[in-house]
C-alpha cells in the first residue's frame, strides 16, 4: 500500500532474504520504515515477537505521557443512631396515669438527652475522619503536562581524542548515548551553515547517519557499535549489499555534500 506495487512486483535482497521496497516510498520516515522493516523481516526471530511489542513501539514514537489525575477521597457521613424507646404499660387508674405520665415525660426527657450526647460525640469523629481522608490541595499531585517528542542533533559534551596512527579509536560513553538522528538529511539540502562548528567525528556520523537510516551495516567496529546502541537502527544490509538505489536523490547529494565538505576542512573521525 504504500509503495503503490503490488507485493510480487517488489524485489528481495538475494543474500538477505529481505524485501526491498523503502526506494518505492520514499515519504515514509526511517523510523516507520524500520518499524515495517521489523514487522515484514525474512527470519521470524527478527520480527516482533507479539503484536503488542509492536504497538508499544509505535506509541513510543507518537504518543505522549498521558496526564495522571488526582484522587480524591470520597468523605463518609455517620449518621447518629435513633434513641432506643422503652414501651410503656398504661394503668386504668388516673394515679396510675398520672405515675405514667411522670415516667413517659422522663423517658422522652432521658431519650432527648442520650441523642444529644451520642450525636456530640459522633459527628465529631466523622469530621474527622472525613477531614483525614480528604485530600488537601497542597498535597493534590501536579498535572504533568505532556512532553513534545522532538528529534535533537547530535552535539557532542566531550572533546574527541585526536585520531592517531598508532592508537585505535574509540567512542566515549556520552557520545554514544546522545541520540544523533538527522532525520532532516533526507528532507531537505545541507548547507554549510548546518556543519560549521563540527568536529570530525559529527560530521562521520552526519554523513554515515543517511546509510543507518536505511539499514547500512559499517566496516568500522566504532562505527558500527555507535549506531548499534541508537534506538531507531536496524542493520539490514552489509556494506558490501547495500544498494545505492535506496538513497534518494536528495540523500546522495547531502552524502556528498557532506563529504567535500570535510575533505576541504580536514575533519574525518574515522579512515575514510
């Protein structure tokens, strides 16, 4: 569906098994690009081990933090029980009614009374308990606003060590896990504007970020272990399978863009 073929008009890598199709939509993101990649991979062992695993993968790419909201406790009203009535015996005698009358006008007086005190010492206790239960504004948790998901460049918090003849290089840990995506590359010409103030080292992964998008393995261990530990990176091909049709046009020309660029300045990283 989206590269508009039909499946048995799209090729497949010989060695890999994998079915070439990204040249044919070349509007979808590498990072949905390698999603699909993952989900149609030749190998069952490469593919999503369940549909949810894939899901999740999806909304960690789209999706914000949903905002949490606050509990509130509802507060509990105690109701005072009803004074208990004693029943009354009336007498035929009218000294019998009189004792009566004495005794029924104490038992509503004691009753009246009894309430009284058992709602005094009840609502109390249900203010309370309802005041414990209720969540006061100071304690009410902060609604978290929803994070944007932007894509950085990569800018490097360390200096690099030079690169020598006699020494191998190596990366530094924060180099590697700063997330240097460059996603624009395949959108939009690079200018010199876009690499003044780069070290050597950006610049490789700059121009080398283009090939990983696409699923390019790396000949240099360095370089192949920097794109390894990037969240978005799919090895596919080797660098000896990798077709060059899979660049677009606009690509091949920030690859060699960049290139001149660092061939001009003297800033490779890496053997070139």
């Amino acid at each position: 569906m989206l590269t508009g073929k039909q499946a048995q008009q799209l090729e497949t890598d010989s060695q890999t098994g994998e079915i070439v199709w990204r040249q044919y939509a070349s509007h979808v993101s590498p990072i949905m690009a390698g999603v699909i990649d993952r989900a149609i991979a030749y190998h069952p062992r490469d593919r999503y081990p369940t549909a949810r695993a894939m899901l999740d993968t999806l909304q960690s790419i789209a999706n914000p933090i949903p905002p949490t909201q606050p509990l509130l406790t509802q507060p509990t009203v105690f109701s005072a029980p009803p004074p208990q009535t004693v029943p009354v015996k009336l007498q035929p005698t009218s000294q019998g009614n009189s004792q009566n009358n004495i005794l029924i006008g104490s038992l509503i007086a004691g009753g009246l009374i009894g309430a009284s005190v058992i709602i005094s010492q009840v609502l109390p206790k249900s203010s309370q308990s309802t005041a414990d239960k209720t969540v006061s504004p100071s304690q009410t948790p902060s609604t978290v606003t929803s994070p944007v998901i932007e894509t950085p460049k990569f800018i490097p918090t360390t200096p690099f060590p030079t690169q020598s003849t006699s020494s191998v290089n190596t990366i530094s840990p924060d180099a590697t896990t700063a997330v240097s995506t460059y996603f624009w590359l395949s959108q939009r010409l690079v200018t010199d504007t876009d690499l003044d103030g780069k070290d050597g080292f950006a610049l490789d992964i700059m121009r080398n970020s283009i090939f990983a998008s696409h699923g390019r393995r790396f000949d240099t261990p360095e370089l192949q272990d920097y794109f390894n530990k990037q969240p978005w990176y799919r090895p596919i091909y080797s660098p000896k399978a990798f077709p060059p049709k899979l660049l677009s046009k606009l690509e091949q020309q920030n690859v060699e863009y960049i290139s001149k660029y660092q061939d001009r300045y003297g800033l490779r990283y890496f053997k070139k």
